[in-house]
C-alpha cells in the first residue's frame, strides 16, 4: 500500500495553523530543572511545543477556549461504557469543536487507571513506537502525570517494538494537543502513556496492537490522535473523510486499508493522504476487530473549511468517533467459576491439616499434588475465615497470587490462625471447634459508580494512599447493611480512612466462590 505520510513531511513546514502540522521555531522542548524520581532517576518533563500557535499560551486564555468549545461541541450523546475515542490534532480554532465532540463523550466522574493517547510522528521516521517515559507532560495547564513505571514496564517487556526517545517526542504535537482536554476533565488525577509511532509497516503495528492488547480495558481509555484527508477541495474532503470513517467504524483492519489505497488511487487534485494518523487508527482496529462486544459510532465532522477564516479550495478534515464496550463492570464480573465436590473437600481437608500441623509443629505441611485438578494448580486470590463456635475467629487471604490456588489456601489458613492480629493465635483445643470457610476470588475491576456494588455478590476494596481494607461479599449478608454503610464500615473500620472516606478514594469490586465445612 503505498503510504504518503512522510512524503507529507516535506509539505509540513510551509502549512499555517489550520492544518494537521505547525513546526514551531524552537524544539527545545524538555525541561531539566525537574527533580528525582523514587527511584532516584532524573524526571525530565516536556514542555509543550505548540501552545500560543495551535492552543493559547495562556492558562486562563485556554480554560477559556475549552470550555467553549464543549459548549458549542455537536453530538453530546454520553455513550456509555467508551474504551476508545478518535480525535483530531489540528490547531483548536479549526478541529477544536470536533475534539470536544469527542470529549464530550467522557464524564468527569468516571477516572480511569491510565489513558493511552497514540500519535503517528510528523517530523521523524523510525521503526516502532516511543514511550516518553523521561518525566511528565507539561502544559498551560499544568502537569499531565505520566505513568513512568507502566511505560518502562512496556518498553521492558518488547524491546523490538517500543523505545524510550525523547528526541522523537520533543517537537510533536499530536499528543499534546489532546492533553489540555482531558486536563479540563480530570485535572490531577490524569496519568497517561504517551505513544508515538514511527513505524509505517501493518506487520509491526500489528505487533504493538498485540502488546497493548492486555491494557485495552474498560479501566484504560485509548485515544487516538489523527486528522484525515489532507489538502483537496472541501467537496472532496467531505466524500474522501466519509469513505474513511465508514471504514473505521466497520472495525476492520484489511477494510480500513483497502479504503485507504482505493481513496488514494483515484487521483483526486491534492489529496496528499486520507488519513495523516492511520497507523494510529490501524493500531486502534487491530486490537479491537472480530469483538463483536465493541462498537465505533461517529460523532462529528467538520473540516478547515468550516472554521471562519478557513479556504475551502484546501482543506483538512476532522472526525471524531467513539468505541463503546458491551462488556461494562458489571458483567465482567459475573463469574461461571466453580470448583467440584472433590475439590472443595481437598482444599479445606489441606486448610485444617495446615493448621493442625503448624500449631503442633510450625511447620508447613508438605502437599502431594499428584492427581490435583487444573483449577488447584492455577494461580488464585482466596481468603480463608475462621468461625470458633459460629463467632469471628480470624480472616485472612489475597487478592491475587503467583503461586497455586492450593498454596494459597494453605498459607492463608496458617496466617488467619495466627497473624490475625486481631485476636490471640488459635489454639489446638480451639481447632476442634473452629469451622473453616475458603472464599475463592475473582479479580478485582476498578469502578467509578458505587451503583454496580450488588450486596452479597460484590465483595469491596477501598484504597486511599497507602490505607486500604476490604469486606468479603457474605459480610454484607452476615450484616444487614446497606451499600452506604457496607462502604462506610470498609471505609472507617478496614482502611482506617473515616465513614465517608470511600467518597474520594479508590473502589474495586471482585466475586467470590465460598464454600466451608
């Protein structure tokens, strides 16, 4: 397929701020006064390279314009469950209001853990995609936090796909255009990963789909960057930039290309590319096609020609489209799971030999895992409680493991015995009284509404800073509570933050399977 994106490089410096690029004259962009890490690294955050020329300069000058542009922005339809936006990255008074349409999209009180914002590099070529992981993300607006740790991990993880660059980043704008909006909404509590794409090869963008793949999840948002086509007449704009978006919402990869090279191939007069961000939008396809739980909904479009000063003889185009998830919270967390007879007696037969042993001994007991199931094999969060003549005797377990389930179960049985440091250790006399009950978990899912906690079926965990606490599903049950004061209990009694603590801090719901003696 023949690409024109870099030949489009050449045409980028002589282009004013309507269109997709805006080379600014100084690229020093990385601000060194920044201090050290943790982990006793330099952070070196970048500084924006096109505010005052595709955005104001000015803190109060864009609040201002931002605000205005949600205001004015078309197509406030607040889908629900969005996992992917796509927007442009021209200068805000030609694409600004197609952005917003975007952003519109997202509310305020719905955090996410990290937002991936994906951009196709303007100004240099190289194989891959760079990670700025340096520092943070500046801008009029302030400090846009990057999730260091993550972007390393990544990066860690595949070395052949992903580097550390800052050079690439320094004078790039099509990340840095979408960060004052999503510092309008989230304001401090914004992380992001920064990815730039050098690469123009399907092959290798569909390698990077595969790695970011496990991250495509309803606690991440993805946004990807791009413009589409570039420099016809605004008729043909308006044909060409349908054809594409048809093609994107259609959510598949080979159809978006095929779009691509057919647009390409009717000589239409100054048609540079349909799409300036494809490899973004490629990658975007790549992770989401054949799901048939995601959808893509266009939103809005305009192009330079719309804006007031825009010519209409050569223009750019602007499109803003969601990707909405079927798969919410609530059902990722309906759990088949299910463990037979057999296996729930050997876990509790392996909970009370534990026990017994390690009072007698303090020693572990030694497991012969010879003809154990799949599912005692593999890796399992599981609490396990204690119940001396039906009353509370000690609970203890984890939410995830790197060892197996069986294992689990045995050290977590030895440890609500005697590390529960609410009570004394339990003794031998006691055990013959104790009842054992194992509470297998699910994985915990971050959630934004308090209104997807089902009593009884969603156990809590609430983290606030280095304090956190967690009640079990049957608590609720066992109790009588309400959600409110299931969540203000975990709140003030657990994680020691007060009753209305959970109000600020972060919640995860999980399932468990119980079983007992």
């Amino acid at each position: 397929m023949k690409a024109n994106a870099f030949s489009f490089l050449l045409l980028v410096l002589f282009l004013p701020t309507a269109q997709c690029s805006n080379r600014q004259k100084n690229y020093t962009s990385l601000d060194v006064s920044a201090v050290a890490s943790d982990e006793g690294d330099t952070i070196i955050n970048r500084k924006p390279a096109v505010a005052g020329s595709f955005y104001p300069g000015n803190r109060d000058a864009l609040m201002k314009q931002i605000a205005a542009l949600f205001k004015d922005a078309t197509s406030h339809k607040k889908l629900d469950n969005v996992v992917a936006l796509i927007s442009p990255h021209a200068g805000y008074v030609y694409s600004g209001k197609v952005a917003a349409s975007a952003y519109n999209q997202l509310s305020p009180d719905k955090k996410f853990d990290n937002i991936f914002i994906i951009g196709a590099s303007h100004y240099v070529g190289f194989g891959g995609a760079a990670i700025y992981c340096d520092g943070n993300f500046t801008t009029p607006l302030g400090i846009a936090r990057v999730n260091i740790p993550l972007s390393r991990k990544i990066i860690q993880e595949n070395p052949t796909l992903f580097v550390s660059n800052a050079d690439v980043h320094t004078p790039e704008h099509s990340i840095e255009v979408q960060i004052p909006f999503l510092q309008y909404l989230y304001k401090d509590e914004l992380q992001i990963i920064p990815i730039l794409l050098g690469t123009q090869k399907p092959a290798t963008i569909q390698k990077i789909a595969e790695a970011l793949k496990p991250y495509f999840k309803g606690s991440n948002l993805f946004v990807i960057s791009t413009d589409f086509s570039h420099y016809p007449v605004y008729q043909e704009a308006c044909q060409v930039d349908a054809l594409t978006a048809d093609a994107i919402v259609g959510n598949s990869s080979a159809a978006f290309l095929k779009t691509i090279k057919t647009n390409e191939s009717k000589g239409i007069p100054n048609l540079a590319t349909s799409i300036c961000g494809w490899t973004g939008v490629l990658t975007l396809l790549d992770i989401t096609e054949n799901d048939p739980d995601i959808h893509y909904t266009k939103l809005n479009y305009m192009n330079s020609g719309d804006a007031p000063d825009g010519d209409k003889t050569r223009v750019v185009g602007y499109h803003a489209i969601a990707v909405t998830s079927d798969t919410d919270v609530s059902k990722a967390n309906q759990s088949n799971y299910s463990l037979t007879k057999e296996e729930k007696d050997q876990l509790l037969r392996i909970a009370r030999k534990s026990i017994d042993n390690y009072l007698e001994s303090g020693n572990l007991t030694k497991i012969d895992t010879k003809g154990f199931s799949d599912k005692l094999l593999t890796h399992a969060g599981a609490f396990v409680t204690l119940n001396l003549n039906g009353q509370l005797r000690g609970c203890i377990g984890q939410f995830t493991a790197d060892i197996p389930l069986y294992q689990v179960v045995q050290e977590m049985a030895i440890s609500a015995a005697t590390r529960d440091n609410r009570f004394r250790p339990l003794t031998t006399a006691e055990l013959n009284h104790t009842d054992i009950e194992i509470s297998v978990l699910t994985p915990m899912q971050r959630i934004q509404s308090i209104d997807v906690i089902e009593l009884g079926r969603h156990g809590i965990y609430i983290r606030k800073g280095n304090r956190g606490g967690t009640f079990l599903p049957q608590v609720a049950n066992q109790t009588g509570w309400t959600r409110e004061e299931f969540l203000g209990h975990c709140a003030r009694d657990k994680a020691g933050i007060g009753w209305d603590g959970w109000k600020d801090a972060e919640i995860y719901v999980y399932e468990a399977y119980v079983f007992g003696e």
